[in-house]
C-alpha cells in the first residue's frame, strides 16, 4: 500500500516539477526585455556573456564580491548539494554510470557538508539582525525542509541503514511503470517524503532562482547597444504608428 | 534647511543597525493635478487605484523580463543588504534593497503567484492597502536607480527595474512625485530640464563667449542651430548656467576649438537629462529622446556628442539606439533607424561621449596642455553611478572608468584615487541621483552622501585632496549643495572638462 503511495506521490511530484518548470521558463523566454540593461562593465560578445554567466552559475561571482560568509556558506551548501544529487544517480541506473560510482566516497561526505552549510545559512538568518529582518516564514521552513532532507540522508547512511537495494528496485521499477515494494522503513519513507515536497515546491517558490538567473537581462546581455539595434516587439510597433 | 545636518562617520565601515521606520514619511512631495496631467497621467490619486494599479503591474509584468524574473528570483540572501548608500546613511531597513524589492515583490506574491493566493503570511505577501500604496511612494522615491546592488547581487537583480517599475505604477494612479514630473513636464514644453528657453540659452552663449575671451583673448564659439556642424552636441542643460557644471561646458568648447571641430548645440534640443528613465516610463523616456533625433536631422549633423551627464551617458548610450535610432546597426528594412543613422558617420561611435571625443584628440595628438595650470589641484575621480553600471565607453568593458581618468592624468599631475571598494563599478551614488534631486528631500541627500563623504575624508587626510572630478550634472549638483554640511568646501566639486579648460593651450603652437 505504501508502495503505491509513494508511487503516485513520485508521479505526480515529477510531473507537476517538469510542467511548472517548462511554463516558468518559457514565460520568461517570452516575456520581451525592451530595452538594453547590463550591469556592466559587461562581455561584449556573446562567447564573453557565457563566460560570464558560467562565472556566476559555478562560482557564484558577484554573491563572493558581496560578502563572503554567505558566498561559502552558499557554495559549500550547492555544491555539496550537486555531489549528493550526482550520487543518488546509483538508485536510477544499472549498471551504476563509472562517474557515479567514482563520486561515491565524495557524495557521502557531501552529505554532511551540505548539512555544515545549510545549517551556517539558517544562523545567518537567525542571528544577523539585517538578514532577519528580511526573512520570511517560508525562508526558514525551505531551509528547514533541505536540513531534514539531508539529516535523514545522514541518518539512513551512518546510522540506521536502509535496504539500499529495495531502495533501487523500487526506483528503476518507477521508471519503467512496474512498481516494486518499497523497503518498510520509516526513515526512509520520512526522507521520501521530504523530498516529494521539495519537488512539489520547486516551481512556486524562490527556488526559481535556479532556472530564474540565466534570464536575468542584467547577466545575460551583451554590451554592444550602439553597434546593434535592439528592439523588442512592442516597442517597435510605436513606431509603426507614428 | 539650515535644520539638516551631516551624520556622523563611521570609525570603521561597519555595517549599521537598524532603525526601522527611519525614513517613515520623508519623500517627496506628491506632484499637482497640473503637473500629473501634462504627462498624460490622472491628476490625483483615482478612485479604482487598487484595481488600475495591479492591472498595471501585470502589464508591466508582461512587458518586462527583468521585472518577471528579477520578482521570482530573490532568495533574501542578503547579499544587498548593506550595499545601498540610504541604508547605510538612514539605517531605515526598508531601505535596503532587497526590503525596497518587497515592498514590490509582496504585492506581487498576493496577486500573481499561487502560494502567496493560498497562504499569504507564509511567503511574506500583502494585500495592496493603501498604507502599502504610501509605503511605496516613500520608499521607491528614496532609491536613486544607481544599481549599486545589482554588482553584488547572485541573480543580477537590480532594484533600479523594480523603482522603474513601482514608479510608474504610481504614476499610472495619479500618485506621482512633484520634481521629477515637473522636470519632464519642462522638457516637453521649453526643451530642457531647466525651463532655459531658446533666446535665453543663446543670450548666454553669448555671454559665455565674452567671458572666455576676456579670459584667453581667444574666440571660443559656442554656436547653436548651425546647419551642417558636424557635431551635435547635447548636454545637461545645468552645464548652461549652473556651477560649476558651466566651466566644464567651457572645457568642451575649448576642445572643438583646438582640434577644428565644428559643432553646435540645438535651441530645440537643449537637453541630455532624460527624467522618463527614472519614473520608469518607456513613452516619456522615448518621447523626450525622440527631441535628439529631430535635432540631428534637422541639422544634418554627422556626429552626436554627449556632455558630461551620468544618467544622460546610460539613456544615451545603452537606449538611444533602441528609442530613436542613433547609433549603428540597425537591420536595412528598419526605415525608422536607418533614415537616421544613413546620415551619421560611422567611423565614429554614434553617439559618443565628450570623454571619447577629447581622448580621442589626445591620442591623436591635436590637443596640447600645460599640466602645471592644474597644479593648485590635488584631484581625485568620482565615478558616476549610471556612467559606471549603465555604460561603456571606448573599445573595452571599463573604458567608462579608464578614460575620464586618462584624460585628468593627461590634463593634471596630481592624481590619486579613493579607496577601491567606492570606485569603478562599486562606486557610491552622491545622494541626489534618480529624480531626488530636490530640496523636499534634503535630508535624503545628505544622509546618502555619507558614504561617499567618508572616504572622500579619507582621502583629504591622507593625499590633501582638494578637488573631487565628476563627469555627471546631478552628482555636481548635488555635491555642491551637500559638502559645506560636511564640512568641505563646495569648490572641491567640478568636471573632467573644467580641469581639461584650466590646462589646454588654445593659442599657436
């Protein structure tokens, strides 16, 4: 019965991620950008911007010139978060991708570090009396969310271990229609769970600024407003009508 | 306004504390039916404002990508908190940027996304009252659009978009401010930002070529309307009669004199201030810009020089192109554009700032100075916010920031800079920028100031600075009016082109 459950939860969740996702993106692909607003000094190429835009997206640039506990707080927290997701790949594939396999060792500990730098930005946001001021309850339940997420993960890893391989039965049968049992475990159903909702959330909530920052005109846009006429569509039709 | 006066320096930068509702109640004041409804906006607040002012967010929304993502994207991570010069000078948290953001973004959330429809409190969203319309009109009205936190900023979110944003929003009420609609409504009528009409300006044109002369014993024109010039020149009209913006439009004129140049100004077009970017209005930002392009046809100039003005350098150079056509590359079936820039030479770079023009000239040669008429000066550069965020100049990213100082190492043989973290793309607004420049908020400006002020200080006591260069018309102004409360002399303050003035040898060679 769980099984099914959580079966239908993971459907539903991927779909209701993947349809929200595309809506947002393609509403921000067609929203025009009139006019031209980089922050510069800014590339004036286009090799240039995807330099610049990789910068941010990697390294998170202009959060490091800002203040720096948040930039390592806030890296260490998103790249141990791409490690973790890199290694969960093992309960979606057979046999398990050489890469996947290579990260193993650095997904485990990515785990605890993840958990370092979430729990640094929940004191930011605690205890800086400017960055509470401008928190909101869902700014602290998100961050509560991503705690339980990875201390459950911790907690089934180092702790009480789960079947991992009902685990991966359960999920490669979810991928091709057939469901399996799901391991009776109430860690693991918590941690599920946890990320069901983190799924659910995705697409209504800050967490767009992930898709959000390679739309942003300010990073996106070359800098060669007299060598190019840029002219959205609207704004070209008011001269139409002159 | 002898009541306002300078805050205290910080011993060391620290970030402040806050003092919530600091600046409760101090913008600026509400514009007349008369002024409102020049501009084609209701006179006073309407009676449907709740509704007319989300409907109008939407638009907005639609019409923006900025705007659309820059709503989504925060995290309130902080990253901005401590980089706005009215926080740091009012310690109002609303000042802020990413708390002047959700003065916006709460709204945004309760009417145009589903978890601030289901559970607002959770996500931080507001009905549209009308303590938050008020809300808005004060704190929108003390942001200047410097885009100081878009540097710092992991999405690029720059609060300038969003000020734009609930600027017009405002305005589309009935609710707009008294000094920036009065300003545009100048423009539309006189020509410029000042109200200078075109007998007036030629008058003291005139005036200004006696006075140059008596000074040189040289003929410095400073023609106006000539048909056929190769340049036009457009410049803040403040460089016309104000000080010391007008040794600056000396200094241009010297310049065109000394390499052969000819030119003109435009008693039509007497404007390079563009106030529509700061209430965020596309029409009123295209219709002031539209003045330049009639005034380029008209004179069948070759080449469009833009004086020493900040927010003007970022409409000129980043929307001309897109507004009215000046500048390059416009597609051949583009009959708008291409009328206008068919005429424009393009060995030049269309439109041009008056830094270019004379670097240009130096690089080539054709302008000779005497650095020790700079002597007397100990000179340090203020980067103008909207020249430093909002545009280039030369060939390279930074070139906006190279070549005003070239041009004062070339001119000057004192020179040092201020310290690093206030320079170049980090610099501080001067406090007065983004249609704040009035006296109903003085004690904005001067709060604003502060952080500009402080290591300014800094550099006073440590090199003996006397003389802080700026090539912007508000950052001049503003200056003037805000040093003598902190103390320092209002002569500190003038433009690259009044050091260019002082140094450049007219006469044979």
């Amino acid at each position: 019965m769980a099984s099914i459950v959580f079966a239908i939860m993971f459907y539903l969740a991927t779909l209701l991620l993947v349809v929200g996702l595309l809506y947002r993106i393609s509403n921000y692909a067609r929203t025009p950008a009139p006019l031209k607003i980089p922050t510069t000094p800014a590339p004036m190429t286009t090799g240039g911007v995807v330099l610049r835009m990789t910068r941010e997206v990697v390294f998170f640039e202009s959060l490091f010139k800002a203040n720096l506990w948040t930039w390592g707080l806030g890296w260490l927290f998103h790249a141990s978060l791409a490690l973790v997701i890199m290694r969960h790949l093992r309960y979606f594939t057979e046999p398990v991708w050489s890469l996947v396999a290579f990260i193993q060792p650095f997904g485990m500990y990515a785990g605890i570090t993840m958990l370092l730098g979430l729990c640094g930005l929940w004191g930011r946001r605690l205890f800086v009396e400017r960055i509470r001021y401008i928190s909101t309850p869902s700014d602290h339940l998100m961050l509560l969310l991503l705690i339980e997420i990875a201390a459950t993960g911790l907690l089934m890893k180092f702790a009480e271990h789960t079947d991992v391989i009902g685990v991966k039965g359960f999920f490669l049968g979810l991928m091709h229609l057939n469901i399996q049992v799901l391991p009776a475990d109430l860690l693991l159903a918590f941690h599920l769970f946890l990320v069901v909702s983190l799924l659910v959330v995705f697409p209504f909530s800050k967490l767009l600024h992930a898709p959000g920052v390679f739309f942003s005109p300010t990073r996106n846009q070359k800098d060669d407003p007299r060598e190019k006429r840029h002219l959205s569509a609207w704004a070209a039709k008011l001269e139409s009508e002159k | 306004m002898a009541d306002v006066t300078a805050p205290a320096y910080r011993i060391i930068p620290i970030i402040p504390a806050l003092k919530p509702g600091a600046m409760e109640g101090k913008g600026p004041y509400v514009a007349s039916d008369k002024l409102n409804e020049a501009l084609g906006f209701p006179g006073q607040l309407v009676e449907d404002w709740h509704d007319r002012a989300i409907a109008k967010m939407g638009e907005l929304l639609s019409k923006y990508r900025s705007l659309k993502v820059f709503m989504d994207a925060c995290v309130h991570c902080g990253a901005c908190s401590d980089k706005c010069h009215y926080f740091i000078g009012t310690q109002d948290p609303k000042n802020m940027p990413v708390a002047r953001q959700d003065l916006l973004r709460s709204v945004y959330r309760r009417y145009f996304t589903l978890p601030g429809k289901l559970f607002p409190r959770l996500v931080g969203a507001r009905d549209l009252t009308r303590e938050v319309l008020d809300e808005w009109y004060n704190y929108f009205n003390q942001c200047s659009e410097c885009r100081r936190c878009s540097v710092f900023c992991p999405y690029g979110i720059d609060t300038a978009e969003i000020t734009m944003a609930a600027r017009e929003i405002l305005d589309s009420v009935g609710y707009g401010q008294k000094y920036s609609n009065e300003i545009i409504g100048k423009v539309h009528k006189i020509g410029n930002n000042l109200g200078l009409p075109g007998p007036a300006l030629i008058d003291t044109l005139e005036g200004l070529e006696e006075d140059v002369k008596d000074a040189t014993g040289i003929d410095v024109r400073f023609p106006i309307d000539v048909k056929g010039a190769e340049v036009l020149l457009i410049t803040p009209s403040a460089d016309f009669f104000a000080e010391p913006h007008i040794d600056s439009l000396i200094g241009y004129a010297k310049v065109f004199h000394a390499t052969g140049t000819s030119w003109t100004l435009s008693s039509m077009s007497s404007e390079a201030g563009n106030f529509g970017m700061f209430i965020g209005n596309y029409d009123q930002l295209r219709t002031i810009a539209m003045r330049i392009r009639q005034a380029a046809l008209e004179l069948g100039v070759k080449r469009i020089v833009v004086g020493e003005c900040g927010h003007a350098w970022r409409v000129a150079y980043s929307f001309w192109n897109t507004l009215t056509g000046v500048g390059d590359g416009a597609d051949a079936n583009d009959r708008f554009a291409q009328m206008l820039q068919k005429q424009l030479d393009h060995r030049y770079k269309q439109p041009a700032h008056i830094c270019e023009f004379t670097w240009d000239m130096i690089q080539d040669e054709r302008l000779t100075f005497d650095k020790s008429k700079n002597d007397k000066h100990i000179i340090t550069f203020h980067d103008s916010c909207n020249v430093a965020r909002g545009s280039r100049m030369g060939d390279l990213p930074g070139g906006q920031f190279e070549i005003p100082r070239n041009i004062i190492k070339a001119v000057a043989n004192n020179f040092v800079e201020m310290a690093p973290n206030t320079t170049r793309e980090q610099t501080f607004c001067c406090g007065g920028g983004g249609g704040l420049l009035t006296d109903d908020l003085l004690e904005l400006r001067v709060k604003g100031a502060l952080p500009r002020m402080e290591v300014l200080q800094n550099a006073v006591d440590e090199h003996g600075v006397n003389f802080m260069a700026t090539i912007c018309a508000i950052c001049k102004a503003q200056f003037t009016k805000i040093m003598p409360i902190y103390g320092f002399d209002r002569k500190m303050v003038g433009g690259v082109h009044q050091l260019v003035s002082n140094a450049i040898q007219l006469g044979p060679k």
